[in-house]
C-alpha cells in the first residue's frame, strides 16, 4: 500500500512537471505584458506627479518670497533651466540624457516635463521613479503556485482513484498468496518428514523419487516464498559460517541426487564466513544445485566447492549436464534452458538479485553436451571484516 501511494505522488510530481512546462509559455508572455503594463502604469504616475508640482510652482504669489518645493517618499524630482543645467534638485543619481520624454538605466524610470512660463524662471522639470516589478513577480508566483498546487492534488487524486482497483486486487492476491503459502509449509514439512523415515526403513527407490520430487517441490516452494516476501520485509544479514551451511544444503539434496544416482564430490574448506542473510545464501546455494541435479544426465558426477582463490571467496558448482546454449538469457525471469525439464525459470533471476544486492560477481562457463560450471565470488574484504570482528 505505501509503495502504491509513493508511486502514484512519483507519477503526480511527473505529472505537475509537465504540466508547468507546457504553461511556461503562455506565463512567461503574461510575464512580458504585464511588465510592460507595468512601466505604462509607473509612467502614467510620474506624469501625474509632474502636473501636480507644476500647478504648485505656478501657484506662487508674484510677491512671494518663500517656496517650499514639494517632496515625496516614491519620487524624487529637480529644475533645469532652458540650456539643461540644474537648478535645484532632489535627485541623488546623476540625471540621464533625454532623447525621449522618458528615459531608463538599470534602477530608475525619469520623466521630462517642460513647464510654462513661472516664477522660478526653470524649463524643465526631471521627475524620477525607482522601478518596481514587485507587484508583477508576486503576481506570477501566485499564479505558478495555484497551478502547481491544483495540478498536483488533481493528478495525485486522479491517480490513487485508477490505482484503486489495482491496489485492492494486489492486496488480495498478496493475502492470498501468503495464506497458501503457510498453508502449504505444514503438510511439505510432514510428509518430507515421513518419507525420509521410510526411507531409511524400507530402502524403496520409488520412495527415494517420491522424496527427491519432495525436495525439488520444498525448493520452489521456497523460490515463491522469497518472491512474494521479498518486497514486503527486510532480509536483515548475520555473520554465517559458509562452510558448514553449505555441507547441510549438500546433506539435504542427497535423497535428490540419488534418485538419479548422481555422485555430489565436495571440496570445501572450514570456516570460511560472509556476511548475508541466511535464507538469501540458502536461495543463491539451493537453486544451483537443483539446476545441476535437474540438467544433468544419471550416474554422473557433481563438484561443489568452496575456496580461497585469488585472494577472493569462490563458491563453486560443476556438473556433466546438458550444458547452457544462450548463457546471456539465463538469469532472465522466466527462461527455462529447457522447457521439457518444467520449473517456472525464476530460481537463477532471484539468484542474480541477490548477488546485485551484495556485489557477488558471478562467473558462468558451459559447453553444450558437457557440462557447466557457475562461480560465484565473494568480497575478500567482508571476510577480513568479519575475522577482525571475531578476534
């Protein structure tokens, strides 16, 4: 369910994204417009405040001897006399040269105003404005932000309402599954517990078929199980002895092997350790000797081995089977080497997994109607890590 939904705000966030780049357009011309109407607007306003300082020097009395220059907080202003010199003047920035009635550098709009006859004898009149797009930029961020905020909640919504069905359907069909699967877990356990003791009674081959088929039944039972937990829990790793799990994985798939009369040789050196999880190593270790007592013909002879070599742990499995005709394909989900073998070709896909999860590099060599051999090569420096942690 958190996985649904972590999706469905992915695809929102994509969606949202899109979107804004497909309105970035039409926004960016509301942009040009609504500076320009914005400079429209500033020169409106300082030709206003032009009039209103002209009537105020046209209204001084002949025999005035005082005048008081009006000032402002948003514009600043000065005099100039008919040859441009200034008379006086309230403007802190030098005062630009006039080719138009208005005129502009980096930080402010000014004006030209040509006054008539007064009393001060001045020309011309220079009023100044620091431009200001404040008003637009808040403007188009409240806008992106509608758009953003809307398209986000309208494609989230969107998309949990057609997840809906899927995600109840998952949840059922993973409920289901894991209800048969621990249905299943009782009854495998029981009969391979009785047919082991009647085997050890009666010596029957066709008991020893029956357990070997058993075990090849316990494997993909364990396949599906990993599958379906995979993506719901976490697989916590231990510090395991790979030598003696090893040796009981060889023990349990004896009865397997004999029911083809298949010889498994061992050479495996003690204590060696890693660091993995222990049903994660079972799966890595299960599924290739299974593959290996399955492709190979009877009376032959498996070699399975765990060694130092080139400074590295190597983890080894050599039969005289059928051999891999297209090595590139067989860590696909769902490739069968060959089909009339059955299996579902999910055992070496969730093998690969697990060595991507864990940096294990596999090697594979194979020759058709000879044999194959896969290797799998542990870090040497997760050994030393965990000899330095046991002293």
């Amino acid at each position: 369910m958190k996985n649904e939904t972590k999706n469905a705000f992915i695809f929102a966030i994509i969606l949202t994204f899109l979107t804004l780049l497909l309105v970035s357009f039409p926004i960016l011309n509301y942009l040009s417009v609504s500076l320009r109407l914005n400079q429209v607007n500033q020169e409106v306003q300082l030709r206003s405040y032009a009039k209103e300082i002209e009537a105020t020097i046209q209204g001084i009395m002949p025999l005035q001897k005082t005048f008081l220059f009006p000032r402002s907080i948003i514009f600043k202003s000065a005099l100039l006399d008919a040859n441009n010199h200034i008379v006086f003047s309230l403007i802190e920035e030098p005062i630009p040269s006039f080719s138009d009635e208005f005129v502009k550098n980096n930080t402010s709009l000014f004006y030209k105003y040509p006054l008539a006859s007064n009393a001060l004898h001045v020309k011309f009149l220079v009023v100044q404005k620091e431009i200001s797009h404040s008003q637009v930029i808040f403007d188009i961020l409240i806008i992106i932000g509608v758009v953003l905020v809307g398209m986000l909640l309208f494609s989230y919504l969107l998309l949990k309402l057609l997840l809906k069905p899927y995600i109840e359907t998952s949840t059922r069909m993973n409920l289901f599954f894991t209800d048969v699967m621990h249905e299943l877990k009782t009854p495998l356990g029981i009969m391979q517990l009785n047919i082991e003791g009647l085997v050890k009674k009666y010596k029957d081959k066709r008991l020893s078929r029956t357990l070997a088929a058993l075990s090849t039944l316990s494997t993909l039972y364990d396949d599906l199980e990993y599958l379906i937990k995979n993506k719901t829990i976490t697989y916590t790793t231990e510090f395991l002895n790979f030598s003696m799990f090893l040796e009981d994985r060889i023990a349990y798939f004896e009865a397997l092997s004999s029911s083809k009369e298949i010889t498994i040789i061992s050479y495996i050196e003690p204590e060696h350790y890693c660091k993995i999880n222990r049903i994660e190593l079972q799966r890595i270790i299960d599924n290739n000797l299974t593959n290996a007592i399955k492709y190979s013909p009877p009376k032959t002879t498996i070699e399975v081995y765990l060694e130092t070599k080139e400074n590295d742990l190597c983890f080894g499995v050599k039969d005289q089977g059928v051999g891999i005709k297209e090595i590139d394909k067989i860590f696909e989900r769902h490739y069968r080497g060959d089909i009339y073998k059955g299996g579902f070709g999910i055992g070496l896909s969730i093998v690969k997994s697990i060595c991507d999860k864990y940096s294990i590099v596999i090697e594979v060599r194979s020759e058709e109607k000879k044999g194959s051999e896969f290797r799998y090569w542990f870090k040497k420096e997760v050994e030393e890590k965990i000899s330095s942690e046991e002293l």
